[in-house]
C-alpha cells in the first residue's frame, strides 16, 4: 500500500530554507541541513529542486513575488501617485516586520549570484512594474524629471535599510520616525 502524502512539502522546504540561509549563509547552507530542518529526506528535496542553487532560486523568486504583490496591491488601492508610491514604501516596512526572516534571505540571496538569465527577467519585469508607478508620477508632475532608477533608488533605499533593522530587531520602526524618512526622501524627488 503507498503511503499518504502528508503535509505541505514545498512549504516546509522553503521554510528550511529561509531559516538555514538566515542562519548560516547561503553558501554554508546545503541540501542536508535543509532536508533535516524542514524533516524531509533527501530525496524528498530533490524531487522538488535539482540542486540547493535551485532552491534559493525558487525560495527568493517567491519571495520577491509576494513582495512585489504586495506593493502593486498598496499602490492599486490608492489614487494618487503620492499616495500610490508612499504606500508602497510602508509596505515594505510591513513585510520586513510581518516576514523578517524572509525579508533577510532575499537580502542574503540578492547579493550572491545564483539567479539564471530567465529568473532575473523575472525580476526585472517586476521592477519595470514599479517604475510605470514612477514613470506616471514624473509625467503627471508629482515627481521632479529625473532617471526612474535615480528616484527609485532614493525612495527604495532607505526603505530597505529600515526594512533591514526591522527584520534583524523584530521591531518595527517608529511611526514618526519612519514618516520623517519618507518625508525626506520626498522632499528630495517631489516636484
């Protein structure tokens, strides 16, 4: 008789997986203590990736994909292109203090190269969806005219560096603070 399939296998997979590259590294990590933290064989890990660079792969791609969800959801809720783009700078903050350790494994996983050519168009299709959001606020007069990336780049990085402390603090930034980074980091883009 074949035994029941219990569980959600790819589930636990990537949650080993965030855990153990959190821990110790994506490169010290392995199939081994993957498989062991998730309480899989093996084999039941690589029935569903080819090799441990395909489950960062994987792991990261999913990520990336409910975070970048999340901010098209934050910006399609609001109407103007302010609200749109600050939206999506709190929610940022929100997933790193929500999903910290996930919030940190993309952070490990961005600075290795493991991603394959056809992965990483996968990723640049998303960060050529938020910059139509910055796109349509330069030409609607919110943001000054300046290179998409340039604002992007204003606007994301110190929303990843608080993104970061939240993650590796478990505590979310304070709101005032928080608002008083925006704010500065608007007033350098706004129109």
């Amino acid at each position: 008789m074949a035994r029941l399939k219990t569980g959600d296998k790819p589930a636990d997979i990537r949650r080993a997986a965030v855990d153990v590259v959190v821990e110790v590294g994506s490169s010290a990590a392995s199939i081994n203590t993957i498989a062991k933290r998730a309480g899989l064989s093996v084999g039941t890990v690589y029935r569903y990736h080819d090799s441990k660079d395909a489950v960062l792969r994987s792991v990261f791609l999913e990520i990336k994909r409910d975070v970048h969800h999340l901010l098209m959801s934050a910006a399609e809720a609001q109407s103007t292109s302010q609200d749109k783009l600050r939206a999506m700078w709190f929610a940022l903050l929100d997933f790193a203090h929500n999903h910290p350790q996930d919030f940190a494994f993309a952070e490990v996983i961005l600075n290795t190269s493991v991603l394959l050519p056809e992965e990483d168009a996968i990723i640049q299709e998303m960060a050529q969806d938020i910059g139509q959001i910055i796109e349509a606020a330069i030409t609607d007069g919110t943001l000054r005219p300046a290179n998409v990336r340039a604002i992007n780049a204003v606007l994301s990085a110190p929303a990843l560096r608080l993104g970061r402390q939240t993650a590796m603090s478990g505590v979310a930034p304070d709101p005032d603070f928080a608002e008083e980074i925006f704010d500065l980091c608007w007033r350098g883009v706004a129109a």
